[in-house]
C-alpha cells in the first residue's frame, strides 16, 4: 500500500474539472484508489462521491493505493496533484 498527503493549493479546490481528469486517470489502474478527506473516504474513480468531499483551498487530503500497479499509480497521481491541485 502506498499513501500520500496533499494540501489543495488550487484557489477553487477539486472543483469539477480536476475531478474528472482525477477520475478518469484512477481508471486506468487496477489498483484500488481511495480520497480521504476528514472522516470521508471515495474512490478516485467516482467522479460525483469525489465531488462530493467538497474539498476547498488549504484543506489536506489523503490519497491511498492499493493492488498490482500501486506504485505506477502512485507516481503518476503524485505528479497530478502537484500539477492540478
């Protein structure tokens, strides 16, 4: 299992945009990646549970993978919040 943590820097926060590109990349991975947000836990790859965090500037959240590819996916959604979020 690999696990990180990310404090939002984007000024509207994972807004619908981000989301969608966030979803659609936790597609690509059969590993299992979860969003964590306080007590709130989603998969990455449900686009509407993940806009549904609510996730605002400055707030931190907890990505965690898990399963075959966990470290390719783990690379490469680092690089992604880095960039976008």
């Amino acid at each position: 299992m690999k696990e990180f943590k990310r404090v939002i820097e984007d000024a509207l926060g994972i807004h619908a945009r981000p989301a969608g590109l966030l979803a659609k990349m936790a597609k690509d991975y059969e590993s299992k990646i979860q969003i964590t947000k306080g007590e709130k836990t989603v998969l990455a790859t449900q686009l509407l549970m993940l806009m549904g965090l609510a996730v605002k500037t400055g707030e931190e959240v907890t990505i965690t993978i898990e399963g075959p590819d966990e470290e390719a996916a783990y690379e490469a959604l680092k690089n992604f919040f880095e960039e976008n979020l």
